[in-house]
C-alpha cells in the first residue's frame, strides 16, 4: 500500500482482489491516513467492520461504493442512513468520456470525430470500466508505451493523451475530480522518426486492385483531392456539386474550421459516380458499406490489408503528403494547392490577401494535375527508405 496526496486531499492505493485500486479519505494528516489504512485493511482481511471508527468507515464504505460492490459485515450500522441511500454509481472511464463529448465546448466541434478516434484507443486500452480514480500517472505512462508497442507515433500518443486531458478538464468543471493526472506526464518527443512519403501511382493502381469495394472510392479521394480522413468520410451528398466539379466543405467539415473549395479530378468521377449510385434511406453520406456510413476503422483495416507487403509500411495520412507533392510537380499555383489543402498561407502579399480564386480557377488548376512522378519513397529522419515492388513484392533499401 502506499499514500498519495492530490492537493489536501490524502488517497490510499493498494492492491485488493488482484485489483490495482485508489480510494479518497477524509484524513487531513499524514498520520490519519495512515491509521485509516491500517484499520482499513485489518477489516476487510477479517470481514468484520463494526469496530472501526468513522473515519475508516467512511473509507471502506466509499471505497466499497466506488466498486459496486457488496457491503461486508459490519459495515453499514443500524442507524445508518446510507442503509436506505442507493450507492452512487462509478465514474467510469466510459462515462467521462460520454460527459465530455456532451459538454457544450466539445460537442459539435470541427474536431469531435477526431477526439472519438482518440477515445477509441484509450477506451481500448485501460478498459471503459476503468474508474478515473484509479488513473494517474503512472497509468498514463504505461499507456504511453503500450501504444508505442502498437507502433502509433509518438504524435499521435501526445494528441490522445491531450484528449484525456480535456476529458479531465471537463470533469473539474463539473466538480467531479480535483487534479488533471495528465499534466504530470511529459509528452513524447516528436521528432525522431518524422515521416516524409510519397506514393507513387504505380502502387497507388495496385492499391486500388487490391482494396475492398467499398474502400476504393475513399482511396480514389483521399489521393486525388488531398482532403483528410474525417473530411471524406463525413462527405454528404449535398457538399458534392457534379456540375461546376467542386466540393463543397462547411466550416464545420473542416479541421481549420473554415470553408473549403476542392476541385474534382477527371479521374475521380467515376469513382463518385460509383458511391452516388448507392443511397441509404437513414441519411445523406456519400460513402457507405452495407448501407451504413463507414468507419474510421474499416478504413483503418482495409488500409492495412492493401499495405501489408511494404516495408516501411505508409501512413494513410500520407495520401495528403503525396497530393501536396503531385500539385507542386505538377506546376500548380501555390495558393491555389494550399487553399485546396486547407492550408494558410504563412506569409500573404497585397493581391493574394485581397484576390478570391474562381471555381474555375480550381477547375483549370485540377487539370493540370497529373501522377506519375516517380516510384513510392518513404524517408524517414533515422534513415531512408526506398520501397519497390517487383511481381507483388516489396523490398526495402536503407539509403
């Protein structure tokens, strides 16, 4: 066992039913605590309660409560009013997630479906049952090297361990916890292993012979129009203009939270024209799989499945790297690609800040795009690779 201290406030933790558990007590000393952990654990080993003093009792009970278990002999006296009070129920990791996602600065924000992506693996790792008094820092590291043993990136750790932090957030302002156990972990550092890619089309083709029916319209996009994930996904079909070749993105669609104009590709019609000619009857998504919208993670799979033969494997995200690269080779306006991107422009002259770009201007700068330019090149900062493939199989060579 072991006493920790959150403010003024003291916490026993110790092990119990082969269960790592935390517990608050009313102690205001060192001293208190520790008669309380001893008392405490005497009860519960004997399974007798009635002769401890309220102190503990409120511990046990508390502790007792916070599990939904059952109250062992002795603890709940005759005269107690909590023989009649319904326990409340445990704060769940699940739970304050549900919060957060319900409170008014998450819900309905550009990057919810991102933070539900972070939920997911943070859900998948410490359990929804996981009560958030038994999360502290040295839960939160271990999380961090678990997931670096699934091989996520060190950025991608830090972004999910930001989102447990505002789940935290929320539930100071609701009174719920005192601390933010995040701000005691330090966050990974980023910049070894940073990742520059492109995707030549050869293996672009290859990809998407071997992709499931259902992915290949969202790989067509993702790496004919560089828009992100989530964008294409949520893609309705009303954002979807055929006739002037534009797609139309709310600032609510955005990351950036801004209005977005991306240009149809000649080679991209038909495969819109493919995810048109299928519609729910429950809502208007553009891209469905068994006439349900699909999900970050059957994309998440079937990315998976058609990159399986490449060492170093490519990130998803770096259909959006090799857009980027594919416009700039392809002698398209720099304005012109970032906006479609999304991207701001750092540095504006007089004429780009006060200038709009046309439909038709993205339309005539689409059709300069072309994609061959050169085979698949994933570099990264520790070492180069180059990935080939000959009859199906690739090879790597550290450059």
């Amino acid at each position: 066992m072991s006493i920790t201290t959150r403010g003024n406030v003291y916490y026993l933790r110790f092990r119990l039913f082969g269960q790592s558990l935390s517990v608050r007590t009313s102690a205001t000393r060192k001293k208190d605590a520790q008669a309380i952990e001893r008392d405490l654990l005497v009860a519960i080993k004997i399974g007798d309660c009635s002769w401890v003093d309220p102190p503990v009792r409120e511990t046990i009970i508390r502790l007792y409560d916070n599990r939904q278990w059952g109250y062992p002999h002795g603890l709940i006296l005759a005269d107690d009013k909590r023989k009649s009070v319904k326990p409340e129920p445990l704060l769940t990791l699940w739970r304050a997630i549900e919060l957060t996602f319900n409170h008014p600065g998450i819900k309905g924000t550009p990057k919810t479906d991102r933070y539900r992506d972070f939920a997911f693996h943070l859900v998948k790792k410490m359990g929804r049952n996981m009560s958030i008094e038994n999360i502290w820092a040295k839960e939160i590291r271990q999380y961090q090297v678990e997931r670096q043993n699934d091989s996520a990136s060190n950025s991608t750790i830090n972004k999910e361990v930001y989102f447990l932090s505002k789940v935290y957030g929320v539930l100071m302002e609701l009174k719920l916890v005192h601390e933010n156990p995040c701000k005691l972990v330090k966050s990974l550092s980023e910049r070894s292993g940073q990742i520059e890619a492109y995707i030549g089309y050869d293996d672009y083709c290859r990809m998407d012979h071997e992709a499931p029916h259902f992915f290949q319209p969202i790989l067509a996009t993702l790496y004919m129009t560089g828009m992100r994930r989530n964008e294409v996904l949520n893609l309705r079909r009303s954002d979807l203009h055929m006739d002037k070749r534009l797609i139309l993105l709310g600032s609510q669609a955005t990351k950036e939270g801004k209005r977005k104009r991306v240009p149809i590709h000649r080679d991209l019609f038909p495969h819109v024209e493919q995810a048109l000619s299928v519609q729910s009857l429950r809502d208007d998504h553009v891209l469905l799989r068994d006439g349900k919208p699909v999900t970050p993670d059957q994309v998440r799979k079937a990315w998976t499945k058609i990159t399986s033969g490449m060492v170093p494997r490519p990130r998803l995200h770096d259909l959006r790297h090799t857009f980027k690269t594919n416009c700039r080779r392809s002698g398209i306006d720099l304005e012109i690609r970032e906006s479609i991107l999304g991207h701001a422009l750092k540095v504006k002259d007089v004429s780009s800040r006060y200038g709009r770009i046309s439909n038709e201007e993205f339309v005539r700068a689409i059709d300069q795009l072309t994609f061959e330019h050169g085979e698949t090149e994933i570099v990264r900062e520790d070492a180069a690779y180059k990935t080939k493939c000959a009859q199906n199989v690739y090879k790597t060579q550290v450059g």
